[in-house]
C-alpha cells in the first residue's frame, strides 16, 4: 500500500513541462524526456488509498487507480501496467491527452491538492514499453466469427483490440490514407508523438488486427456489402460533422475550420508536405473557440510563427475555484491554462483568449480576403449580445474551432446500413449499443439493423479520449455476446451505465 501519511508530508509536484521557449522552437512533446521516475513515485505515494476511491467515478474506464498507484508508489512498474492495461488498451494515450477528471474526483481534492494521476499513468505506459511489459496478446484460437470495424480513432481500436484477443477475425477499415483518426491528424505531434500511435498499431498487426486504409465505406465503398461480408459491424466513425459559424462574411478567403488546418499541420509532420497549405506564419490569427480544438490550433499556429494570436470564447471566464454549480467530485468548470496558452504568455506577455465575445461579422479586402473580424460581448446567460461593445480585430487567417454535431450527414454510411439518428444528430443505438434503424417495408421503427453496433463519438457525440476507449472496450463486450451468446470481455462501468446522451 501506499505510505497513508504521504498526502501530510507530500506537496503536490506535477512532472515539470519543457521550457515554453523551448517546446516554441519545436514540434516534440510537452513534457518530452520530462517523466521522473522518483518524483512519479513520490506523487504516486500520495495516494490515500480511499476505501471509496472516488477517482474511479471520475474515470468513464474504471481505472484501478490505488492499485496501480501503489505498484507505483514502490517501483513495481509491470504489477502497475497490468493493473492499468486491465481497465486501458491505450493508456499512452490517455496519459497525454485526458483532461483527468479522476483528479477532480480524488478525495484530496475536497480541500487539498488531489494525485497526479495523469503524470503516474503516462509513467506507467511508458514504462511498460521501455521495459517490454506489453507484448503483443494473440488469442489462442479463433472463433472463425469476422468483425468489420469502420472508422480507426481511438473507439474503432479500442473495440478492434479487444474483440481480436477474444479470437474473433478484424478488420479495421480508415477512410484516410493512415490508421488512427483524429489522433493521426487532429492531434498535434506536440500534444502526442505519433510514435506512440504507430507501436501500438504494430502491437494490434501482430495480434491479428487486420487494417485497410483508403477504404471509405458509405461512398466509395457500400456499407451494405461489408455487413453481408462479416459477421458484425461495428461503427466507429466519430463525430465529424464540423459547426458553422453562419455570419456575413464567412465566404472569405482566408478562414477556415480548425480541423483542416490541423490536418495541414499533421501532415508536414508526417513528412507528406514540406509546407503546410494553410499556414499561421506572418499572419494575425483569430481561433474562434475556446474548447481543446481551439487551443491545439493555439499552439500550432505559435510554432508556425503568427504574428499575433486571439483566441474567443463565447463562455464568461469561469473562476479560479469549484463553482456551487458543480460540486466534488463533478467535473468542475474553472479557469485552467494549457500549455498552449502558456506559451502564448511567455512569447507574447498576455492570455490570448477574449471571453464572453461572438464574432458579428467578417470584413475582407478587395481581392476577397478576411481582414478583419468584428466581435461583441454578450450576456453570460443567454450569450445575447450587448449593445455598444462591437469591436474590430485585424485578421489574416481565421480558424473556427466550434466542435462537431456528430457524424458526417454526407456520407453513405447510415443509409445503407439503415442507421437512424438521435435528437443530437448521432447515430442512435440501444444501451447496449446495437444500433437502431430506420422504418421499412420489412422492419418496423426502432429495430436494430442485426449484427451493426455503434461505439464513440458516432454514438455519444463529440466527447473525450477516455471515453471513446471505454465505449469501443464496452461495444465490444456487446459484439463478443451477440457472436457467442456470452463474453468474458470487461465492459467499462461508466459506458454501461451513463446515459448515451451524457
């Protein structure tokens, strides 16, 4: 166990990040060659060792947070990745990108400093691969039942990996030309190196997983076919629908959706590109969003050198403390900084964001290109804006991070797998996650369209990497039992029992 008078004796000590001036010159990770191993023990110690860990109700995968906290604690690093592989197929992954709401739910956070349990659980999936703890799992034989697997963020892994080591044959397949969704090209390589992504891919080849990119199924390819060919289907394309920003002026040159500029981005990284086709260099950049889209395309457009960088939120600033409105252990809304808007401060001298502000209008210049974008404040409740606070700001490049509206309406996909939609525009499906179809001649309202399960985003709506994991992990339990009348394949908690529209 854990030392039970380490959270007395032990300040709160996140694992210290780059140098911002240093992490601006270059596209490397964060906290790149930053992972201590005594100071990650000595946080992991911290652990109270809860009798009621409420961490876990923080967590949508159940991570067996003491547990590994104590293997940690004490330098066990393979008894901690098997604890966290036990509840995590990708805890890599989450380690960097999880905004970690088990550490609003630990106990410590009522009136103290909570865990650093993102720190300790990167720490423990990077150990695991430096000391060869995770080796690739084959099954050990096969249930001759086939999986197609549509879409390969990280839900579409999730359920692959998991429904491949339970001896069914998979077949992943990506619209793009690389497996991994928005963690190949909407994450930003400073947020999580590709690597990391790429070895697991290599783990899944291994055991089994078989992956076909450029396979876009709804359009170049019939959905209907690939269901007759497997066994079970699963969807797992995530939420890509992008909002409008549906104002005068949005036809411009010049502006453009947070997504395709992180994908331009991506790919010079990936060495397609020796330049990106749209650029932040020289240019005044307006992001209009104030979610975790917005501040990625922040620290991308810092190191593509812009000129000057604001960032608009619609949302008042919240406080620095937990709101009366959102008591422990809820997720709580109060002013955090990434590191993107750290290095903004350090290379600029000020916040970038502007709260509580609507863009009205964009102006252009004779050849049709944004040049300015003209914004009001608004009311924090209604968000209707206030007469008399119009202003201008210069832009050269507006990029509009405003989320997503779940998936694509273009796409083929849903009517030919006779999919239907919710009232939040996503794929609706049961709670068991087999999917709901649409009336026909030959299948009445809200049957299921047999054998096609939905997992993710295209299910829940844009959410968190954490919870496409667990939603893939728990999709898959529901294949495994559909294919073989039982399963012996975990099922998060929180994805069984939240609601879908959480």
């Amino acid at each position: 166990m854990t030392d039970p008078y380490g959270f007395l004796r032990t300040p709160r000590r996140p694992v210290p990040a780059r140098p911002a001036d240093q992490r601006l010159g270059d596209w490397g990770e964060v906290h790149a060659g930053q992972a201590l191993l005594p100071l990650v023990s000595e946080q992991a110690n911290r652990c109270m060792d809860c009798g009621i860990p409420f961490c876990h109700s923080g967590c949508p995968l159940g991570n067996l947070i003491p547990e590994w906290n104590a293997y940690a604690a004490h330098g066990d690093w393979r008894a901690a990745s098997e604890r966290l592989h036990a509840t995590n197929n990708f805890p890599e992954f989450t380690g960097r990108l999880c905004p970690a709401p088990c550490e609003d739910a630990c106990v410590l956070a009522i009136n103290a400093d909570p865990v650093t349990i993102k720190n300790v659980e990167q720490t423990i999936a990077d150990q695991a691969w430096e000391r060869g703890y995770t080796p690739p799992a084959p099954p050990g034989r096969l249930s001759g039942k086939t999986v197609a697997v549509i879409g390969s963020g990280p839900a579409g892994l999730a359920a692959a990996q998991q429904l491949t080591r339970a001896g069914h044959t998979v077949v992943v397949y990506e619209r793009a030309d690389r497996i991994g969704g928005l963690l190949r090209y909407g994450i930003p390589a400073f947020k999580m190196d590709k690597a990391h992504l790429d070895r697991r891919i290599a783990q899944m080849r291994a055991e089994g997983t078989v992956f076909r990119t450029e396979a876009d199924i709804g359009g170049r390819a019939d959905a209907a076919d690939l269901r007759r060919r497997h066994d079970a289907v699963v969807v797992a394309v995530g939420a890509a629908e992008r909002r409008e920003l549906p104002v005068p002026g949005r036809e411009l040159s010049g502006i453009h959706q947070a997504m395709d500029y992180l994908t331009c981005a991506n790919r010079v990284q990936e060495g397609d590109r020796a330049a990106p086709g749209v650029t932040a260099e020289g240019r005044r950049v307006v992001i209009v969003g104030g979610g975790d889209t917005g501040s990625d395309c922040l620290g991308t457009a810092l190191r593509q050198g812009a000129l000057s960088v604001v960032q608009l939120d619609i949302n008042p600033e919240p406080g620095p403390g937990r709101p009366d409105a959102d008591p422990w252990p809820v997720y709580p809304k109060v002013y955090r900084i990434s590191h993107a808007h750290e290095e903004a401060r350090e290379r600029d001298g000020a916040d970038p964001r502007v709260f509580s502000s609507a863009t009205v209008h964009f102006e252009g210049d004779a050849a049709g290109r944004v040049r300015a974008l003209h914004l009001t404040a608004v009311e924090p409740a209604r968000r209707k804006s206030l007469p008399g606070t119009e202003r201008v700001i210069e832009a050269g490049l507006v990029l509009l991070a405003l989320g997503f509206s779940g998936p694509e309406r273009a796409c083929g996909l849903g009517g030919q797998l006779g999919l239907t939609r919710d009232g939040r525009g996503n794929f609706a499906r049961d709670a068991g996650f087999a999917a709901v179809g649409e009336p026909s001649p030959t299948r009445l309202p809200g049957l299921r369209p047999e054998g096609v399960f939905v997992a993710g985003d295209a299910g829940r709506g844009q959410s968190l990497v954490v919870w496409a994991i667990a939603e893939g992990r728990a999709a898959a339990a529901a294949v495994d039992r559909y294919l073989t009348g039982t399963t012996a394949l975990p099922a998060p908690i929180g994805a069984q029992d939240r609601p879908m529209s959480a």
